[in-house]
C-alpha cells in the first residue's frame, strides 16, 4: 500500500484501490462470484453494467477496454 492508494473495509474486507480506481469504485456493488469455471469478484455500478470477473477490466476473464 502507497501513500496514494485508499482502504475501504466493509464486511469484515479490506479493498486496497489507488485514488483513480477508487473514483470508479464510488457507489460500485463488488461480489465474489463462482461458476463451473471457477471464482472472481464482480464490479456492478448502475451505470457501468457488468464490469468483467478474473483481473479484467471489460467483458470476462483478462478483457481490456
């Protein structure tokens, strides 16, 4: 964690994010997810729809936009 990054805990879960993806976190839903091709967290907002599972920051699995 550098001096830039922000702590949110919620849950008993600690989320470590730098200031520019906690901006786009704001007001975001993040659930862990799992499937027969195994677990990820998903990001929700209520205007950004799904936002990818497995690192990726679009569509599933490593997409990029």
């Amino acid at each position: 964690m550098t001096e830039d990054d922000m702590l949110y805990k919620e849950y008993g879960i600690s989320i470590i994010a730098d200031i520019r993806m906690a901006t786009a976190l704001e007001g975001a839903i993040v659930d862990y997810t799992e499937s027969n091709n195994g677990g990820g967290f998903e990001i929700r907002k209520e205007n950004m729809g799904h936002v990818g599972g497995c690192g990726g920051s679009c569509g599933n699995c490593g997409g990029s936009c």
